[in-house]
C-alpha cells in the first residue's frame, strides 16, 4: 500500500496464536495504516509538536528514533514539567519551555504561543529545526527543517534566544569570551582550525552533523564560525553532564573536552624553537615541560590539588564555575554567572558582575574557586598571591641565568636538545596564562631543575639565597 502524507507503515510487528477446534493459526499483522499525527491548530504555523504527548512521542521521531531516543533523555524533553516544577512557572516563562518560534528561523507566533495546545509542551525537535509539517507531507532532502549552529549576534536566533538573560546568560557570556571569535591567523591553515574554528573542531572530531550554515560556510572563502554552542554540546542527546560531546571529568587528553584543544606542545619539539602553546591539560596533569636530567620526578606524578581526585571537575570546576551575584547592600539577585566567560578569577564590574578584560587582583572574583568546598574567597586569593610570587621569583632568577648562556646552545639545526633551550622552554611554560595555577608545584619544580642544570653543565649559578632543594624532594601532590 503506498504510504500517504497521513498514514506510515507500523513500526512493530505483532505475533499471535489463537487455538481453535481444528488446530493452531498463526495471526501475524505485518503493518497498520494509521494517522501519523493530527491536524494542528489554527494559526500553529506548520509546527507539528507530539503525536503522544504523554510518551514524549514526537511526530519527528515517528521516522527518527535514534534521534528520538536520545532527545528523551535531555532535560529538553521535560522542559515544560521542570518549569511547573520550579515554584517560578509565569506566562513569561512558557516560551522558552515550549515549540514555537524560538530558537529556529520562523518569525511570528506559532506552535504554543498561537495556540496554548498541550501537543507544543516541551522543547522538542522542532524548537530548533523550525516547523516540520512541509518535510512531513513530503519528505525529501531538500526540504529538511536544518538547525542553526551559528549563535546569532543580535540573541534573536538558534540557542541564544532561550539561553540568555540574567538568570541564564550562557550566551552573553559566550559572546565576550575568545570561544566566540575566530582568530584571523588561525582561518586556512588546517593544523590551527581544527581547535580555532568551530567547523574544523566538528571535522576533527568526527561528527558529521548537518546545519544550517554549513553549505555558506564550505562554499565562501575565508568564512568561518567560532566555537558556538554546539561545537561542545551535543543538541540532540545527553552521554555527559550538560550534553557535552565529551566528559570534563576525564584525566586523559583525548576523553577530556577541554584538554581535546588544550594540549599543544605541551613538552619541547628539538626541531622547533616555538615555545609552548595551550598546555593547559598536561600541565594541570603534571606531563608538561623539559624534564632535565636532575628532574626527579616521572612525568604525571607532580599533580596539584586542581588535577587531583579532590577536583573531579578538573578545568570547568574553575573555569565554567557558576554562581550568583547579589547586591551587597540588599542581598537582593543581581545575576546568575554561567561560567561561560571560561575565567577562572574573572573581572568583575560595580555591580560585582563577571567580565573579561583586564584589572587589578583586587577588582576580580574567587567566587568560582570557593564553591568546590577546597577554599574560600579569601584563601584562594592568598593561595594565588603566594603561587604567583614564589613562581615570578624562580621566572625571574631563570631568565637571567639563560641570558648568560651562549647563543651557540640555541639550534634547532645542530640535531641536539640544550640545557639552554629545555630551560627556556620551561620558562616560556610558566609564562603561559594560568600554569602558576593550573600546577605551581610542576612549575616550581621545573624552574628549579632547570636553575640546577645550568649550574651543572654551564657552571652559571643562580643569586645566593635562592632556595631550590626542597622543591625538588618533596612529596608529589596527588
């Protein structure tokens, strides 16, 4: 029987056997015409909502049931239940929790706002992919319903349009962090794109999805979309926390989400004389650096408290740390920071508000480091001030001790590694963004083995006073 724009073959085959007088009969019913979804509503604008409200059946995944499958697991699929759940369910609220034009290319009303029709609860495919009933009538790829990817500029648009707002502003956020932008001398060189640019990321890690912007993308040169929502979150199922494509808990480089890009030269390349560049991951891991040959420790056995067990959170414990801002005064909400600033100790405006930018230590937040249960406020700020002195220190008597070093051990041509170039490895590493924090032990411990190794195989020595031993015999922090 040819399939009609109302009618689809039934997907499961029922097996009966009825005993009668002359023996058994097998019944077996191989399909069934019945209605793939009602009409909508007046004034619905084409939005098609649940066929089965009550199993979160929707009339897309009629046809898409891995897609289906894996939405039901998404806190999507109870969007409308959690809302009413919350004690702050308002009219104001239901747009954001519901299908209709947010979200996705349509304009106007339609879906739950046009209607107040059960059918539309939830946020479901067609929150982002638009209305589905053209592809329904007559499905074919040129009329697929495609998400946007690309977060709109203006908030009108794709996940920017729910997400946002001072009790949700991932968005806002987002939009002054360096995730949002696309470095000009990252565009066209494959080896850069695959971390810069959110379309290379995609590609690199091995999902072919499709989106709106994709074909304008591939087919304009010199275009290119940041790291938007979706390169990190997966829009359609939940395998980690916050539907991540990949576990911000993970001790490897290859499972973890931030360490996928935050872990090139890490260690020294003999035949490049480019310093270290986003070794965040190793370093918070205690894999990074020029180990010397009076370095004591095995690679990954100095590990500070931010890359141990104590931290199961890792990066995002400090940088994705949410929190809520108040009036000092009042105690009255100012805003619910979302972490996606991605700072760890971010700026802060008057109103205590996380910003980017730079600022002196006193105008910034350790709001994130004291929500793990490890510090308060004022601990993590004492904790920093110490780290960063002791480490500037041992930066400082380095850097002096490697200018004295002749400039025939600097070659990346002669076919050899040099004390001088390992040392000045380690100290570019510990002037790399974060890595006093990320593991000031590893830190310490590699500027003073390499302050060591200069004195053993250049016979320059560091400034009296300087303390080095007992950086390099204590305990590794696991």
């Amino acid at each position: 029987m040819p399939l009609s724009n109302r009618t689809t073959i039934a997907l499961s085959v029922l097996a009966t056997a009825a005993a009668i007088a002359a023996g058994c009969v097998d019944e077996r019913i191989v399909f069934r015409d019945r209605e793939l979804f009602t009409e909508p509503p007046t004034g619905a604008a084409d939005f098609l909502g649940y066929t089965d409200e009550e199993d979160k059946l929707t009339v897309c995944g009629n046809c898409h049931v891995e897609k289906q499958s894996q939405w039901e697991k998404t806190v999507h699929a109870s969007a409308w239940e959690d809302l009413q759940a919350s004690g702050h369910a308002s009219e104001a609220c239901e747009a954001c929790h519901t299908v209709n034009t947010n979200g996705n290319p349509a304009t106007g009303l339609g879906g739950w706002t046009a209607t107040k029709d059960t059918r539309y609860h939830d946020v479901q495919c067609e929150s982002c992919h638009g209305a589905g009933m053209t592809h329904v009538e007559n499905p074919k790829s040129g009329n697929v319903p495609l998400a946007a990817m690309v977060v709109d500029t203006a908030l009108t648009k794709g996940c920017g349009e729910c997400h946002t707002g001072t009790h949700h502003p991932f968005v806002e956020e987002w939009k002054q962090s360096a995730h949002a932008h696309v470095q000009s001398a990252a565009a066209g060189r494959a080896e850069c794109e695959v971390c810069h640019v959110g379309e290379g990321v995609l590609q690199a890690w091995g999902i072919r999805t499709n989106y709106l912007e994709k074909d304008s993308l591939l087919n304009t040169p010199g275009a290119s979309m940041p790291n938007v929502c979706g390169v990190c979150h997966d829009p359609h199922q939940k395998n980690f926390e916050g539907q991540l494509r990949f576990a911000v808990d993970a001790k490897t480089e290859e499972l973890n989400l931030c360490m996928r890009c935050h872990n090139r030269r890490s260690n020294p390349d003999p035949s490049s004389s480019r310093g270290p560049h986003a070794p965040e991951g190793p370093t918070l891991l205690g894999e990074a650096g020029w180990f010397p040959p009076n370095f004591e420790y095995a690679p990954g056995t100095i590990v500070a408290t931010h890359g141990s067990d104590q931290n199961p959170r890792l990066c995002a414990t400090c940088h994705v740390g949410s929190y809520q801002v108040t009036d000092p005064a009042t105690g009255a909400f100012v805003f619910q920071a979302s972490g996606h600033l991605f700072e760890a100790i971010p700026c802060t405006n008057s109103q205590g508000v996380p910003t980017t930018g730079s600022c002196a230590l006193t105008q910034r937040t350790f709001k994130s480091c004291a929500g793990t249960g490890c510090h308060t406020e004022v601990s993590a700020r004492s904790a920093y001030i110490t780290a960063e002195g002791r480490i500037e220190l041992l930066s400082e008597s380095l850097d002096n001790l490697i200018k004295k070093i002749p400039l025939t051990e600097f070659s990346t041509s002669d076919g050899r590694y040099t004390t001088g170039e390992g040392a000045k490895f380690n100290l570019a590493l510990a002037a790399i963004p974060g890595s006093k924090f990320h593991n000031p032990f590893l830190i310490e411990a590699l500027l003073a083995a390499s302050i060591k190794q200069i004195k053993i195989d250049y016979g320059i020595t560091a400034p009296p006073g300087l303390v080095l031993d007992n950086l390099l015999t204590r305990p590794a922090h696991n």
